[in-house]
C-alpha cells in the first residue's frame, strides 16, 4: 500500500509552489515593465527623430525664392538665438498686374490665388524692397496692412514668404514651433538644456533628452543674417 504526502511535505511543497508563484509574478512584472520603458524610449525616439526631420526640411529650404534678399542685412532670411531659430522663405510669387504708388495700400497682382491672407509679402523691384502683410484678397486686389514706401512699375514682383520659427521652452522643456506667426505648438517634448548654434552655414543644435545628448547638424544653403 502506497503512503500519501506527510504533513511537512505537504507544507515544504506549497512554500515552494508559493515562492514559484511569487518568482513567476515578479519576473513577469519586471518584464512588463521594461517592455513600457522601451516602448516610451521608443516612443520619445520617434518623436526626436520627426521634429529633427521638420527642423532640417526648413533650414535646408531657408532663403529659397528670396535669392536677391538674402544678402540684405536689414532683412533676415535666418535668425538665430542661442534658444530660438527663425527662418523665411518664398513660397508664392507673382507680378504686379499694375503700377503701384508709394502711400497705396493695395497693389493689383496677376496671380492673385497664389496667396493667402494674413501671410508675410516681400514687393520688390530688384533693385529695392519692402515687406508688408496681407490683410485681404479681392479678386486681383491685395490690400495691405501698412502704406507701401515707395513706387513700384509694373511687372515689379510680389512673394509671399513662408515665416517659420522654433523656440525652446525652458519652464515646460518643449521645443515648440511656430508658422506664419500663429501660436506655439510642441514639437519634441521632455528636452532638457537645449541650444542653437551657427558656425558658417551651419546649424547645430544640442539638447539633452533622458540623460542622452543628442548633436544634430544642418547644413543652411544661404547663411542667413544674425
């Protein structure tokens, strides 16, 4: 006849079937757990790596269509703080359609659904220029928020500029961007110690990120102005 279990084998098997339980959980706990860290570094990565991705396409397109600007100190294709980043360029042109007179706030142009309203215009005769805003658009009509500085003949061109600016948020540690002058939005978010740098036409940004330091380098085709 066959003995069954004693009572202390019976003890000694349950604590070890507990402590196996107990080693089971915690293991698979453990695994839960770096499994979410490496899906937020993932994550955070993602993020990183996009709004580097938006910052390069504007930097590497700063000063196109403005090419008899960008020289112009008294005009800033690119501006540049150790916290913020500032960047113009074309993204519309077209011709006036008639002369303009210095005074005026319209100017008639040939293409008038080639811009929008509220956007930064550049009037140029190629020989001098001025920037204004667009307040409303009727039919080939512009009307502009200031009074224009000076004459301007036919055939004399009208762009309208792309205006796009990066700002970094010490207190919220965002890096936020901005188009077109219209509100802040977050970009890369949890950036610590973050800093723009120019040396040449190029553009460094540094900027620490979960205790890992991130170099990214942009190369800017005109310079740009200080």
């Amino acid at each position: 006849m066959e003995k069954g279990f004693s009572l202390m084998e019976t003890i000694i098997s349950m604590t070890l079937s507990l402590f196996i339980l107990l080693f089971t959980s915690l293991f698979v706990d453990f695994v839960r757990k770096e499994s979410l860290k490496g899906k937020e570094e993932m994550e955070d990565l993602q993020e990183i790596y996009s709004g580097i991705d938006r910052l390069g396409y504007e930097i590497k397109r700063c000063g196109i269509g403005l090419s008899l600007l960008w020289e112009k100190e008294d005009y800033k294709i690119l501006s540049i703080s150790e916290n913020s980043i500032s960047l113009r360029r074309g993204n519309g042109k077209s011709f006036l359609k008639e002369r303009a007179f210095k005074g005026e706030k319209r100017i008639i142009v040939e293409e008038p659904f080639l811009f929008k309203e509220r956007r930064e215009v550049i009037i140029t005769n190629k020989i001098r220029f001025e920037n204004n805003k667009i307040l409303k658009i009727k039919k080939h009509e512009i009307r502009l928020s200031d009074s224009l500085e000076d004459d301007y003949p036919e055939g004399a061109e009208v762009i309208q500029i792309n205006f796009i600016s990066f700002k970094y948020d010490m207190g919220k540690k965002v890096l936020r961007m901005s188009q077109n002058s219209g509100s802040y939005q977050p970009l890369i978010e949890r950036i610590e110690n973050c800093t723009f740098k120019k040396d040449g036409k190029i553009i460094i940004l540094n900027f620490l990120s979960r205790k890992k330091s991130f170099t990214f380098k942009f190369f800017s085709p005109f310079g740009g102005v200080f």
